[in-house]
DNA sequence: AATAATTCTGACCATAAGGTAAGTACTATA
DNA sequence: TATAGTACTTACCTTATGGTCAGAATTATT
C-alpha cells in the first residue's frame, strides 16, 4: 500500500522549490512569463500588457530570462526596431507554475 | 470547436497572477506553505525544516499568514511553550503552486 | 549554578530590488 | 517642424525586505 502522508524533506539549499524561486521569485518573472505564453510578442505589446511595471525592470527581467535560457528574443534590423520574444522549452514549462497561481488568485485571493 | 490560442487578457491590477503574487510572492512564503503541508507541525519543527530562515521572518511570516487566513495556529498553555501551526482550506490551495515550483525545480533548474 | 530549550519581540542596519526621469537614434506622420 | 513611435540605456534615489543580535519568561537538566 502506498505512502499517504509524504514525508517533506528538510528545506536545504538543494530544494527544489527554493531552487525555482531563486530563479523566478521576482515581482514580476512569473507574470512576464504567463504574458508571452506561447506567444511571439514584441516588447512594446509586452510592456503594453503588463500596466505599471517600468521599462527598466522589463528590459532587466527580459535580459535576465534570456540569459537564463527561458526566453529568446530576435531583433529585426528595421529602423522602427523591431524586437520579438518568445518562450523557450523551459520557459513553457514554466506556465504550470504561472497557470496554478492564476486559479489560486480567482478562488481565493480578495 | 474549441479555442486553441486563448488570449492573455492585459494584466492590470486585477490580474489573478498578480493578485496571488501579491500575496504569496515574498521570498520564504511559499517556501513555508510547502513545509507545513498536510502536517501540523510546531515552530521549532518548522525552523529546522527551513534551514537559513531567520526567526524573525519566520514568525513575520506566519504572522502574516495567519492574518490572511492561509494558516492557523494553535498555542498551548505549556512550560515551555508549544505552539502548532498548520494550512487552512485556503493554505492547502496553494499547495499546487509550490508543487509545480519543485517539478519545475527538479527538472529545469541547473 | 549554569546551560539548554521553548516561542517569540524589538532595535538596528545592510542590501537589493525596484521606481523615476531623462536621453539616444532613427523615421514616419501630421 | 514638431510630435510620436520604436527599443532600449543610464544615473540616481527610495523603499522594502530581510538579516543580526540581544533579550524575555519559564522550566528541566546537568
């Protein structure tokens, strides 16, 4: 017969869960993530679907999930620039984690 | 037939995700909703699950927990203290969140 | 008599994260 | 000729978050 109650292993540098929000703790990762989905959107359309956060910080997180192998971006050498960014593998496994804190957020935040 | 592409509605204050971020986006809050799990587990216990938190965040943490409902606790009037702490209905909703952030871990992160 | 263990509290400080605002370079549009 | 739109960059500053450390009250243990 199966284990009912799962033993929680101690939370040590080495957890996974905390491994995950070292990397997606931010106040904006998650949701700059849930927003380009599988989407190929540029950053004015990103920047546009995320009301309040500041070019800055877009820009940073874009550039820190890119480097971090969750996002790729193309640039198109066209005077307007032109810039697109998209998922990677990971970051579209990701979306779990972006999909479950919006159902949470409908049932029971407010 | 069925939507394929659903479309990302702009996330604006009353985005869920955002919401939910709000609540649960600190660094250790998560962290602790997955280590209380389906336990009852006293303040001690719960330290040494954790190893790096400082007491004083912690029981910030719990506090803050407790006064919105994801967690309850329960103090007995003994020498020396004990105190119990464990997730509500709404806590034990968040749990899929912390668990899509230890697959997500297990499988992508380094 | 000193130490350890329990669950906190509070004062103080350091860091990092994020916000503001201006600027850059180029073009199309009015 | 002025404005708006594109995708950024940079300097500066504010705030929030979290970390350190000491202490408090009580008892059991050594």
């Amino acid at each position: 017969m199966k284990k009912n109650l799962k033993e929680i292993p101690v939370s040590d540098e080495n957890c996974p869960v905390r491994k995950t929000l070292g990397l997606l703790g931010g106040k904006w990762t998650l949701l700059i993530l849930f927003q380009i989905n599988n989407r190929v959107i540029r950053y004015g359309d990103l920047k546009r679907a995320i009301p309040g956060i500041s070019e800055k910080v877009l820009i940073q997180e874009l550039n820190f999930l890119v480097k971090n192998k969750l996002v790729t971006k193309k640039s198109y050498n066209e005077i307007p620039p032109r810039v697109e960014y998209q998922l990677t593998k990971t970051g579209l496994n990701a979306l779990p984690i972006a999909d479950r804190l919006a159902t949470f957020g409908l049932e029971n935040v407010e």
